[in-house]
C-alpha cells in the first residue's frame, strides 16, 4: 500500500497554529515522523488560512522539501494555491485532487499540462455524488481521458472514488468496495487512492472503524491510502492484511514490522 | 455473524485439566462467560483426554446444558464419541465434523440420520489437502449432496473451508478467500464456517493476524465462525465489519458494542 500521510492538514486545530505563527519545526517534525513510519508522500493542506493559503504554501513547500526525502501531495481546491504550490515543489508533487466538476476541470486541468504532476482524480462530477458505482466508474473513464489527452502516464493517475459517511447511508462501505472494484477491474495498471477516514465521520471509535474499512478496502483494490501513518494500530492491520493477501512475499515486511517493537 | 466459542477446548491446558478433575465451575464460567460475550454456539471437544473422551463428554454435557439457553458443538473425529454426546445432547447440536473423507462419511453420515444435528462439513477428503477452490468446491458438492439424501435442511449445514497457515504457503489467505466465495456463490442458502485461527500458525502477534482474517472473511461470505468471543480486539474488529458492510442494521449492534464498554 501507498501511503499518503495525512497529517499536516489545516483542519487539525495545531496544525493550523503552526502554520499561522510559521512554525517551522512543528511542520518539519510532523512530516519527518510520517515519512519515518512508512509514508511515501505527505499530504500539505494549507486551505483553512483562507487568504493566506497562497502565501503559506510557497513558505512551507521549500522547508519541508529541504528535510524529506518524499513529495508531496498538494492538497486544495483553490486554483492560485495549486498553481504556486506546483511552480515551487521540486521534482514530482501529487495535485490532490482533480475530479469532474466543470470548473475543478477548467482551471486544474491547464496545470496539469504545465506541471505535470501526479494526479488524484475524484470520481466527482457536477451532479453531485453520485448513487451507483456504475456512475462513479463512468466518471472516472472520463477524467482518465482528458488526463491521457494531456499523455500523463498511467502511473502517474490516481482514481479516488467517493468515501461517504456509513453513519448518513448504511450503504456507504458497500459502494465504496464496489465501485473500487470495478474501477480497478476496468482500469488494472492505473492506481486506486481514498482517504478512508470519511467513512467514520459522526460514529464513535473512529479509528476502529478506519482500520477496518482500509483491511476491506485493501481486498478490493485500493493501492494507496491517505491516512495517519502514526496510528500503530491501522499501520499493525494494514501489514496484517497484506500478509494475508499475498502482497507480502516471505511475510518479510509484516515480520519487520512486528519485530521493529512499533506496535 | 454466528459465533462459535472455541474455548472449551481440551487442547487447551486449563481446559484438559479442569476435564480431568472434574471440575464443573470451571468449565461452566468458562462456557456462560461465551454466551454473554455473543456465542450462539459452545464447541466442547474432549477428545485431548484419550480413552476418558466419551465418559467426559457424557459427564460434561447435561452439566453445561443445565446452564445454557444456547447448543453445543460437538468437536471430535472419534464416531464413538460423537454418537454418546449427541445422544446426551438435548435439542439439536452441532456435529464437528463431517468431512468428504471415506471412513468419516461412513461413520459420521448414520449418526447424521439417526439424530439430526446440523453438521459442519469440511472440505477435505482422502486425497489430503485440496490445492485449489475448484477443488474445494466439488467436495463441498458432493457433501451437499450426502446430506441432503439424509434430508437435512439447507439450514442445518455450515460448509467449512479449509483455512491453512499462510506462514506455510504463502498464497493459504487468498486460497481460502476465493474457495469461500466459489461455495456461498453455489449455494447462497447454506451457511459458511470457519476456525480462522489457523491462518496464523507460526506466526508472531496471532490475534492481530486472526481479527484482520476475520474480516476478510466476513466480506467473502463467511456466515459463522469458531472464534473465542472473549477475546475483545475480535469482537471489536467483526462488529466494526459489520456495520461498514451493510450487515448491522442502523448500526445498532456496533453502537450497542461500543456503547457497552466491553472494548
């Protein structure tokens, strides 16, 4: 599995407070710990300083480029923001997230053609969510299109189908699991992304079910995840899992993991 | 997803011990302590205990009956053994178990017809371990077929595929896995079980390797499984499965779980 720490996000009350009184070893540790605990990029969300997203980004992007040795994942729906975010990241960012909204696709697609980043690409459309994963996997056959159009090479897509909260439709976990199925089904060498935790919104013992929900998505295809590589517990489950499906050859890593005393 | 506690086992050492000295406490704390913690079964295998195995069983059944308001699963490979405690058995009790194995059909399948137990019958027969779900799939067939000749209901089969330890054969999670969902896919109205344990023989951190298992097996369709109910991390991981897979009704079981304090 890929992971996608996703720590240093301005929703998180301290992060946010670090950001704001530029405080560069917060960000740097937080983001060294998640690289040290398996992450393979760190997810940067400087959205909730508003007006000064832009400028937050273009400070933090080169410190915590200089200390890791992972790219990072730029996380915003603001244009301005990704542009200067791309113009400043050195070497291959992830643009978290294309999807396909009219405007989302409008004003991110023309960056993407001049920066040339990874791409994670929500299976989000105008209509709003969609309701069966025929309609989520018809969303993401077009979003694949226009991104080979701009010739990104399939290993740099990832397609992220929609987590919805199972506490607002019982259903959730089951679309989730199916359109993901289907979607690895249709497109087996493009990668699949999801930030997990949105299943658990408004239910209590959030990390239980995260964990879960990552195991089960896991056997249905799911290649990269966004999530908090400094839970031990998903982290135990995760190697768990990949030791039981075959994705760990020897058990090596999941025998590491275990002897490395990290959970 | 029915549980079947596995505690009272005589493999276990407190268990033959206590079985030895014909110690009724313990055995009955240690089979209510699984009824309160969710069993809809009790497993009760004496068979550690040798030539004393058929007076223990006739001894220990009526003791624990008296006690419980739910069935025993009777966990023996020995005929004489399975027909003195079904014998004993009041009201219908699971036979653990039948297999597609010659000298088990001819010994175990009359005691089927004479006292009507459901059966757990695993997918193995003389030819030793089946190397593939198709395999796996026709001895399941053909035990079908046995017991439905003997007229059992549909409800009173669990077909049980084998579970072998991935530490041995690294490809055992996915083979189970698959062979699982070949026989719920053939016979979507017969019960599925398993004693997932297995699957982390060898291996350090079992439990861990056990609860991820098990929710990678209720997602293929496992309907039961011969578990031990009060180990808290399992229960929370299935009841967590549950409620993400559509199998909790306005999640009220996990809420309840949760609410609980039992983890």
């Amino acid at each position: 599995m890929i992971i996608i720490g996703e720590r240093l996000n301005s929703t998180r009350h301290p992060v946010l407070q670090a950001m704001e009184r530029r405080d560069k070893k917060y960000l740097i540790d937080e983001a060294k710990k998640q690289e040290a605990a398996g992450a393979s990029y760190i997810d940067l969300n400087a959205a909730a300083l508003l007006d000064k997203e832009v400028e937050t980004l273009r400070w933090a992007i080169p410190i915590l480029q200089k200390e890791l040795s992972i790219p990072l994942s730029i996380d915003t729906p603001n244009p301005e923001a990704m542009e200067e975010a791309l113009k400043v990241h050195r070497g291959q960012a992830i643009m978290n997230s294309l999807s396909g909204e009219t405007k989302r696709i409008k004003t991110f697609l023309p960056l993407v053609s001049k920066y040339r980043p990874r791409v994670i690409a929500l299976c989000l459309d105008d209509e709003g969510l969609p309701r069966s994963s025929d309609k989520e996997l018809s969303i993401a056959t077009r979003l694949v299109s226009l991104l080979r159009k701009e010739k990104l090479g399939l290993e740099d897509i990832f397609l992220d189908p929609l987590v919805r909260p199972v506490a607002v439709d019982q259903k959730a976990g089951e679309l989730f699991l199916e359109s993901l199925e289907k979607i690895k089904k249709n497109f087996p060498r493009i990668k699949t992304v999801a930030g997990i935790s949105n299943i658990s919104f408004g239910l209590p013992r959030r990390k239980l079910l995260n964990r879960t929900f990552l195991v089960l998505s896991l056997k249905a295809g799911l290649d990269a995840a966004i999530l908090d590589p400094l839970d031990k517990e998903i982290m135990a489950a995760l190697s768990a899992a990949e030791a039981l499906l075959g994705k760990d050859p020897s058990l090596k890593n999941y025998l590491k993991f275990i002897r490395s005393g990290k959970w």
